[in-house]
C-alpha cells in the first residue's frame, strides 16, 4: 500500500511540475507501476500474503462469532 501512495503522490507532483520532481522523467513514474504490478500479481502470490490477509479476515469473523454466541 505504501508503493502505491508513492505513486500517485509522485505522479500528482510530476504533473504539477512541483519542485525537483519536474526534472524526473516519466519513465521512472511508469517503472514505479511495473513493480507495484509485478508484486501484486506475482510476488505477493508467491509469498501467500494475499491468503495470510484472507485466513487473518476468516479467524477473526470464527472469533467474533464465538464471542458472541457465548455472551
């Protein structure tokens, strides 16, 4: 998430032409993306961070659950 808040705030002061960054080129901006892509699509699925986030999800739903049918 911190890659694509980098982004978009990189991308808007590019645009803007706001301080130093008006000198970058948007090949950088666009090489930024590809990684951000690359990792959502592949890296993330290779590490089974994206099944950590959705058992994490499922746990805490069965606790609440429990919590509540228990009260």
């Amino acid at each position: 998430m911190p890659l694509i808040i980098v982004i978009v705030l990189l991308t808007v002061l590019k645009y803007f032409e706001v301080g130093p960054l008006a000198d970058i080129s948007w090949w950088w901006i666009v090489g930024l993306i590809a990684v951000a892509f690359i990792w959502f699509e592949f890296i993330e699925r290779m590490l089974g961070l994206d099944k950590r986030k959705a058992h994490e999800q499922l746990e805490k739903a069965r606790k609440e659950r429990i919590k509540k049918t228990f009260k």
